[in-house]
C-alpha cells in the first residue's frame, strides 16, 4: 500500500477525508503496489473508492475528482 505523509488542504483528498497516517490499499478494488498505481486518479473518473487502513481500522474513503468544470 502506499502511505501518506501529507494531506495539502482543499485538495479532493483533504476534503475525502485522508489523513496523514493512513495507507491506501487499493483504489476502485484494484491493490495498490506502487506510486505509479495511484498516478491514474488525477486523470481518470471523477469519482473513486479508496480503500485504507487507519489506526487499524479498515475504511472506504471517497474521492471526488470534480474539479466543478463541467467544459473541461
């Protein structure tokens, strides 16, 4: 999985809910395995499941990738 150090604020992450601490295990179902694997959420779906474990706990975080440009 890959873990986060950081969360910047108004990012789509921020406003999901992730938090510094937590490691991302898969996204829309697929395990993650390397940085690489995570590159495609900026550029795919607007939306995306992120499962992750925090403090031992198991969670599904959503991220909305809108960026409120409709034209885009």
């Amino acid at each position: 999985g890959l873990l986060v150090i950081f969360v910047a604020p108004t990012t789509p992450g921020s406003e999901a809910g992730l938090q510094a601490g937590d490691v991302i295990e898969s996204i829309d179902g697929k395990p993650v395995v390397s940085t690489t694997s995570f590159r495609f959420v900026s550029t795919a779906r607007k939306k995306h499941d992120l499962q992750v474990v925090r403090k031992k706990q198991k969670l599904v975080v959503t991220l909305n990738n809108d960026d409120g440009d409709e034209n885009k």
